[in-house]
C-alpha cells in the first residue's frame, strides 16, 4: 500500500475497512460525501443512463415497421438507426463542458426532458427527411453517458471510482431493456404509440432525477480548475498517436457493439425469417452480456492487466466474426464417378452462442479501454475520454449505415460481420506493433517505460503508485 493512500482521508474509510460509528457525522463535517448519498447518486445515475441508453437505441425496433410503411431500403434503414448515435456521439464534447460548469444534476435533467419532448415529436413525422431530423434530436439520449460519469465519479474517492463507473457503464443494457420490450409495444400499439411511450417514461425519470438527485460535492472544484487551463491545454495530448490507438479500440468494442445493437433485429429477421418479437428477445442475448459484463471487465483490468484484457477481447473477436462472416455456401465435388454436394450453414444457436461470446468480450474490452485513460494522461482523463468516447460514439453511427449499404451492395447478409472482422484484426494488429515497439525500446534503454504498466505489472496502474514504489526503491538497502 503506498504512502499517498495510507494518509488520504478516503483510505481510512474505504468499503473493506470497518468504519466508525460517527463516520458518516465526521464525512459531512469534513464536507466528503457519506455511502449513502453515494449510493443515492449511483443508484439514479444508472437508471437514467439506462433509460437513455433504451431510448437511444429505440430505432432498432421501430425503424423496422416505419421501413416496412415507407418502403425503405436497407441503406435508408440504417442511415435511420444511425442518425441518432451521431447527434449522441458529437453531443458528448459541449455537453461534458456544460456538466462541468454546471453540474451533472441540472444537465442530465434538462438533456432528458429535452430528449423526451423529441421522441414524443418524432411521432408527427409523416416522410423520411422529418423521420432523420427527429431522429437528431433523440439522439441527444446518447450524450448522458459523459454527463453520468463526470456525476458519478465526482461522488467516489478513487479507490472505488473504477467499480462505481463500471456499474453506471452497465446502463448499456438499456439496449436490451428496448431489444426486449419494445417489440410487444410495437406490435400492441403500434410504433407511434411505443415512442410516445418512452417519452412519457423519460420525462418522468428526468423530473425524479433534479427533485432527488443532489448537487456532487466537487463542483466547484471542478469549475475552478477548468477555468484555470485553456482549451487548447486540455486538447494538448490529443497530438498523441496513441490516444487514437485508443479511439480505435473503442471504435471497435463500443461503436461495433451500439452498431450490432441496432442492426441484429433486422439481420435476424432476413437470415433466420424470424418475426420481430422473437428477434428482439434474441438480439437482448447479445445486448445484455456486451453491458453488464463491463463491470467484470473493470475488475479484471485491474486484476491481470487492461492491456492483456484488450488481447483477449480481440483475439476473441477476431475469432467470431471471422465464423460469423461466413456466409452459406453450397459445394459441389467432382468425385471419380459422381458429384458430391454438401452445404455450410451456420444454424440459429450456433449464431447465438457465436453472437452471445463477442459481446462478452467486447464487454470486457469497453472496460479496459477507460481503464488505460488514467494511466497515461491522468491530467487530461475529460479531455481523452471524451475524445475517445467521441470516436466509439462514431463507429455506432458510421457501422450501421455501412452495413446498409455492404447489403444492398454485395446482397450478402454476412457482409456486417466481414466488415467488423476486418476492424478487429486491424486493431489487434496495431497494439500488438505497438507493444512490441516499445519493449524494443525498453530493452535497449534498460529500463521500464511507462506505456506497458498493466501488462507488466497491475499494481503499478496508477502513476501515484509507480512514483511512490521508485521512491521506496531507491530507500531501500537491498537494491
């Protein structure tokens, strides 16, 4: 345990110490939030950002029925699904500002009540164009993300800020709450009615949030010190190749994941000629492992190392979409005195269990990709993640209008999956040069750079802990 941790307030009341009876007394004096006002902001937070995260992905059930109304094709359908992952990505950058200048309370109140108001809109569109300006505005659900974890993580003292961030990134099953329950509204009411639905629903939690959420007790903190470095000072590391090494990686593990989360209902119900409800509760298989797993994920980068993480989580994707991509092929054999024809098809629960592992690890990768930020530009965590998140943010919109595109194109199914391969393997391929880059230079120095901390040694994650480990190095008479 290093000496900055044994001496903070926060260790001496961390989760696996006993606390004393007047701790939660002697944290308000202190002005330090108590658990239960961290519980408070966790607990609402989550559940806003789940909220937002269904209706976000709220295209993916009834972009099918308006298609099926309008005659759209399968470009215009995921120009459609993806319109709203654009306006969530970009709204990321002022909305992370505005948080930080005003507060995570009043800016996720209003951006849901905001947000609301044009689902509820979205149902007086009558064309196309009106449908994709309406769907700018509900894509304003997706900027609760940054604003949700600059809230949280203002409640946390860092010891605990990886595993409060990994629940609150767990309202990605959001996605599936709309996989799974949107299709029996649609099917009941109609889409019109399942939109007005959700807004009715968001607009509720977006009044309950600024009634019951509080104030987080570092804002002005926070806006003191924005106020003490310029604009150009928090975009500096962004000159740094290796914050879009990141980007990439998250363009993959996120982007490709809201992009699948869209597209799978649609792709299910062409491959497998499956009905729309049946679709949406398959397609939450692959949903709820690529959230809820991100928890999971965030333990073990802590664990085993965020950069050996992200080599299983491409490896293993590489793997799958690599079967996945294949698509049905008939075979013809000329043997000595006959014709041998077989088929490869790949059935529903072999696609299934297929589908059901590349969300888990990419679960695993969204963790590990926050969890580098920290690590190299610990002074710069809003400015990167923010660009990062950007990025995956992008792969969700950019994905889903390709893999329209791939279809009406090539005419084959399979094609989203060739395209994510391709992805993956790139990524994998670049890390991997990338650390072999940089042992090479460690070794001829003779000396440990800081770019491969977790895959050497995770108790080292934490730039605190590396300066304070070298300090009672260098003390100690057995070096």
């Amino acid at each position: 345990m290093t000496r900055h941790r044994k001496h903070s307030f926060w260790y001496r009341y961390r989760s696996d110490k006993p606390r004393p009876k007047n701790a939660e007394r002697m944290a308000t004096v202190m002005n330090m939030p108590t658990r239960t006002q961290q519980h408070r902001a966790l607990g609402l937070s989550t559940l806003a950002f789940t909220l937002c995260f269904a209706v976000w992905t709220i295209f993916s059930i009834i972009g099918i029925r308006i298609a099926e109304d309008l005659g759209l094709s399968d470009t215009q359908l995921g120009l459609l699904m993806a319109t709203p992952i654009l306006t969530g990505s970009i709204s990321r950058l002022f909305l992370g500002i505005w948080t930080d200048r005003y507060g995570g309370r009043w800016v996720l109140g209003i951006l849901m009540l905001t947000t609301a108001t044009c689902v509820y809109l979205l149902t007086y569109a009558t064309t196309y164009l009106l449908l994709l300006v309406g769907a700018l505005g509900v894509g304003l659900a997706g900027g609760a993300f940054i604003v949700g974890v600059a809230y949280t993580a203002a409640w946390f003292e860092p010891a605990r800020q990886g595993t409060a961030l990994g629940i609150f990134g767990a309202g990605n099953v959001g996605s599936a709450v709309t996989n799974f329950g949107a299709p029996f509204l649609l099917v009941a009411f109609g889409w019109e009615t399942t939109a007005q639905i959700y807004a009715s629903v968001l607009a509720v939690m977006g009044i309950v949030f600024m009634l019951l959420a509080k104030e987080d007790p570092i804002s002005a903190d926070r806006k003191k010190g924005e106020q003490q470095r310029s604009f150009m000072e928090q975009m500096e590391p962004l000159r740094d190749l290796r914050v879009w090494r990141f980007a990439l990686y998250y363009f993959f593990v996120f982007g490709a994941f809201v992009a699948l989360a869209l597209w799978l209902p649609h792709y299910l119900i062409g491959v497998y000629g499956l009905d729309i409800t049946t679709a949406g509760m398959i397609a939450a298989l692959y949903t709820i492992p690529a959230s809820l797993f991100r928890i999971l994920g965030g333990w073990m980068s802590d664990r085993f190392g965020a950069r050996r993480v992200m080599y299983w989580t491409f490896i293993a994707s590489v793997i799958c979409t690599f079967l996945l991509s294949y698509p049905p092929t008939n075979y013809v054999v000329h043997g000595i005195d006959s014709e041998i024809r077989f088929t490869l098809e790949m059935s529903l629960p072999v696609f299934i269990v297929l589908i059901f592992t590349l969300g888990f690890f990419m679960s695993l990768g969204k963790a590990a990709v926050y969890k580098h930020i920290p690590v190299y530009y610990p002074l710069h965590v809003g400015a990167v993640g923010g660009v990062v998140g950007m990025i995956g943010g992008l792969g969700g919109f950019i994905l889903p209008l390709t893999f329209g595109v791939l279809n009406d194109v090539t005419g084959i199914w399979q094609s989203c999956f060739m395209l994510m391969f391709i992805i993956a393997a790139a990524a994998l391929i670049w890390m991997h040069y990338a650390i072999r880059s940089a042992e090479r230079v460690e070794w001829a120095a003779n000396k440990e750079q800081t770019d491969l901390p977790e895959l050497a040694s995770p108790h080292l994650f934490y730039p605190l802990n590396r300066q304070s480990d070298q300090l009672k190095d260098t003390k100690s008479p057995l070096r």
